[in-house]
C-alpha cells in the first residue's frame, strides 16, 4: 500500500523549535496562580483627579456668569487675601478633595 508523503514527494516539514525551549505540558500553572500587575504612575493619577474634577464641574447645572464675573473681580481686587475668607474657601473646597 502506498502511502501519501507531502505534495509532489516533498516531506512534509518538521517544526524546529530552539533548543533553549523545553515541552512546557508539566510547567503548565493553573490560571488561578498566575498574577498580572498594572503599575500607575503619580503623573496619570494626578491627570484621573483633575479630569474627574473638571466633569463634575462640568456636570453642575448651577454655574451662573454674573456669580463667575463677581468672584473674578473679587479676586483680581485681592478680596480673598483676608484670612477668615481663605479659611472658609479651604473649607468648602476640602469636601471634594477627599
């Protein structure tokens, strides 16, 4: 009986692996002890906050112009310098930072 070997009697070709690669079936680990890591930098955790910051103040339906513009003035006259005001500021900004 003869048999079929490759196309035209051309054998068919024999994979050729490095001979640093080892037959891995008894290396195998179960997936459940296997462990990625994702390291995030200080720089992109920063950017997260301020861009998480920036659309919750672009969520916020009650920004009114003339409130902006009287703040702005106040601030470019140096309103806010006195410290009872800075005081308070820092209050009401620390309840969205933490």
């Amino acid at each position: 009986m003869a048999g079929i070997n490759g196309i035209g009697g051309i054998p068919e070709p024999i994979p050729v692996r490095p001979s640093n690669v080892r037959d891995r079936k008894g290396d195998i680990q179960s997936a459940s002890s296997t462990r990625d890591d994702v390291a995030i930098s200080d720089a992109a955790q920063e950017a997260a906050g301020v861009a998480r910051y920036a659309q919750a103040g672009a969520a916020s339906p009650d920004v009114r112009a003339e409130r902006v513009a009287a703040a702005r003035e106040s601030l470019e006259r140096g309103d806010y310098k006195r410290e009872d005001i800075v005081e308070e500021v820092a209050r009401r900004i620390s309840k969205y930072l933490g």
